[in-house]
C-alpha cells in the first residue's frame, strides 16, 4: 500500500488527538483514610455510633479561635453570629475563650434561648425582625424586657411599625440603623430617609438611637482590589456616622454600636491601622469552624474543624447506571475515579467528601437523601460498616441536620453539644 504525505499527515494529526485524550483522561485519585481520618473513624467506632453524625474538632476549633482573638487584638469588640454556631455549648465555649457576650440572631427562636442561656447577653439583630415578632418575644419573655437587645431597622416603614410598638408597650426600643454600604441587599441607602429616621427617632420618647449595622461581604467577591472597596465601605459608613452625630447632637450616644464584618472580611477590618474605622466590632461565626465555602485568602489562617461521618451501607466494586447498560462500566473506564459505588447512610447534604481522597459524586446516578452514592476507585479501601467523612460547605442549617454535635478531642468523641432545634 502506498503511504501518501495525506495519510502521514492524518495519522499524526490522530496520534496527537489520542495523546490530548490520554492528558485529559482523570488520574487515579484513590486511597485509605489519612492519619487524621483513620483517627477520628477509630474514635467513631470506640463511641458506637452509627448513623450520620456532625463532628467539630475542638483543638481546630481552638486554633480558629486564637486566631481570631489574635486579628481583632484589642481594636474591636467580638460578636458571635449564632446562626452559623447554632449550639448553645457551642457558644458557651467561644464565649468563654473570647471573653465576649455579645451575639448577633436571626430569628425569634434564636433570640429567646440567647437570653434564657446568658445572663449577660450582648443582642443585636443580624436581620430585621417583624416588629409582631419583637412584640411576640417581649410579651413571651420576661428576660427580654431587662436584656439588652439591640432592634435593627431597616426602612423608614419598618420605623414606623417599631414606634408604634414602643408606643403601645409604652416601652423604650434600643434601635441600630441597618445602612447599604454597598451589599446593596437593602438598608438605609438615602441619605435623606436615614436623616429622617433619626428625627423620628429623636422625636419619640420610647425609641433610643444605638448604632449601626453595616455588613459587606461582597469587598472579598467582586472583581478589583479588596482594600480599595473596603475603603469604600468605610468611606460610606462614615459619612452615615457623621449624619447620625450632627442629626442626634446631644442624643447621640456615648458608647454607640457600630458593627461591621463578617467570617470573610473581619480580617481585613482587623488590619486597619489606628484611626482608619470608627466600627466598633467585628461580627464572624463560621471562620471558626470553616466551612468549604470559606476558604479564602483572608482566612488563611483557619483550619477546617467540622465534619460529617456517614456510615457506608453498603459497598460494592462496580458501577452500574439504571436504564443504560454499560454506561458504568465506560465511566469507570475513562475515569478510574468512578469505578467502585459506596452508598452511604443518608446524604445530598450541603457538603462535599474530604476522606478518603478521590472520593466523588456520580455525575448520572443523581443525589439522595437516602442512600448516596459515592464513587471511588478501587484503590479505595472501604467497606460496608467504614465511614466517609465530608466537609459542610456552610454551617448555618446544616449544622441542625444531625442531632447533637460529636466533639472530638484529637483521640476521642468525649462530649455532645445539643443543637437548636
């Protein structure tokens, strides 16, 4: 057969195809559990348990803890954001490490068992509450009428709905602004309505002003640089600080609340030299535990210190797509990744499995809150009654999915911490 210079060129132009194809083609990613895991599933089986259980690592815990005492130094005052920390020990112990009593809730639920749990309980509200729901926790509460719970609002309508409680209850309010300092998810953002708002304030008996809210975790993911849009921030907060000073004149309190931050900006607030923000506090939850989702640059220095256990079910050293004969068998083929099928107590939880490595999910086969299924190669160990451990990617909600939390000790699970319901 003659080789023509056509031929040469389409074979080569092949080889180099089926040499693009075998680049692209996934590597083998399976292994046991690390040292770590291999730990914390020796201490799961010594505890006994057996369904999908929440952990938190407390010396990882601990070290997020540090760090953030460590950033914040003595330049702002800490706020607990409960929402994404929801455990009354949980709290206790930040609390106890940070020295701090002040929270930010989110809902009535939240507020009620922060002032039945701590005496001396710091409030402020991270979301505006209906002023019927202020008034169904006064009316539920005796604890809240003595505790200082800090109103927040967010419009001159809601403004009106908080004076009319506090007229009716004939009961003083301690009220903070929220104001959009570029989140833009709502807030003062008129000047002229914020002006106005203090003068209803200043104007009724039963309202006092304390402070404001401003939270802008957008500075960390837009486009640009991070330390010009907080100066940006800053820049507007302030000028909402230099309004609320010459509008209130000698009402303005003498020790306001100024809140800012959150878990992926606090850092950045931390790092402000003497005299660049007149906030007052920084409010972060999540950074210390770390979620998935909070793996940034300005969290560094924060370790992952939560994780989910789920028992494996059942293991099998295939992978088969109901309906489509072969097709699990091609996947594994092309991606070795997928050539074993755990399926796991539960699942289709916000999370993503850490341990072992090259653990993923099916990209056909779909998820379930039953019985997950988890691909791996058959490097991978695993067998039915082994665990896979995964990592939130948030904590708020997820966290209230388990039960009591599993506290492990780096040898041990030696307590569990109740969750809100």
């Amino acid at each position: 057969m003659k080789i023509t210079r056509r031929k040469l060129i389409q074979g080569g132009l092949s080889l180099s195809a089926l040499g693009g194809l075998a680049l692209l083609k996934p590597s083998d990613l399976g292994a046991g559990h690390s040292q770590y895991f291999e730990g914390l599933s020796q201490a799961i089986k010594q505890a006994e348990l057996t369904r999908p259980t929440l952990i938190i690592d407390k010396q990882k815990l601990d070290h997020n803890i540090a760090s953030l005492k460590r950033r914040i130094g003595q330049s702002y005052d800490y706020r607990m954001v409960v929402k994404s920390l929801p455990s009354i020990p949980l709290l206790q112990h930040i609390a106890n490490q940070t020295s701090s009593q002040r929270f930010m809730v989110f809902n009535e639920q939240f507020l009620l068992k922060i002032i039945e749990h701590f005496e001396r309980a710091d409030v402020l509200l991270g979301k505006p509450l209906p002023a019927l729901g202020a008034k169904k926790i006064l009316e539920q509460s005796s604890q809240a009428k003595g505790s200082a719970i800090r109103w927040l609002v967010d419009s001159p309508e809601r403004l009106e709905n908080y004076r009319d409680l506090a007229q009716q209850r004939q009961q003083v309010l301690r009220l903070n602004l929220e104001i959009d300092v570029g989140l833009h998810r709502g807030g003062f953002s008129s000047e002229a309505d914020f002006v106005s708002a203090l003068g209803v304030i200043k104007s009724s008996p039963f309202l006092e002003f304390d402070g404001l809210m401003g939270y802008e975790p957008h500075i960390v993911k837009i486009p640009g640089d991070e330390k010009a849009h907080l100066t940006d921030v800053l820049d507007r907060y302030h000028s909402y600080i230099d309004l609320a000073k010459s509008g209130l004149g000698e009402a303005f309190p003498q020790r306001p609340i100024f809140n800012t931050a959150g878990s992926p900006t606090y850092q950045l607030h931390a790092g402000l030299g003497a005299g660049q923000s007149q906030c007052t506090e920084l409010s972060a939850g999540s950074c210390l535990v770390k979620p998935s989702d909070f793996d940034l640059p300005s969290l560094d220095d924060h370790v992952p210190a939560a994780f989910i256990a789920t028992p494996v079910l059942k293991a099998l050293d295939k992978t088969e797509i109901p309906g489509v004969p072969g097709l699990g068998k091609l996947m594994a083929w092309w991606n070795p990744n997928l050539q074993r099928s755990l399926f796991t107590y539960g699942g289709n939880w916000k999370a993503t499995p850490v341990s072992p490595q090259g653990l993923r999910y099916n990209p056909v086969y779909g998820r379930s809150s039953n019985q997950e299924m988890i691909n791996s190669s058959h490097a991978n160990p695993l067998a039915m009654n082994d665990w896979v451990f995964l990592r939130p990617t948030q904590s708020e909600a997820v966290f209230q999915q388990f039960g009591d939390i599993a506290v492990y000790d780096g040898d041990l699970l030696t307590e569990r911490w109740p969750v809100f319901s």
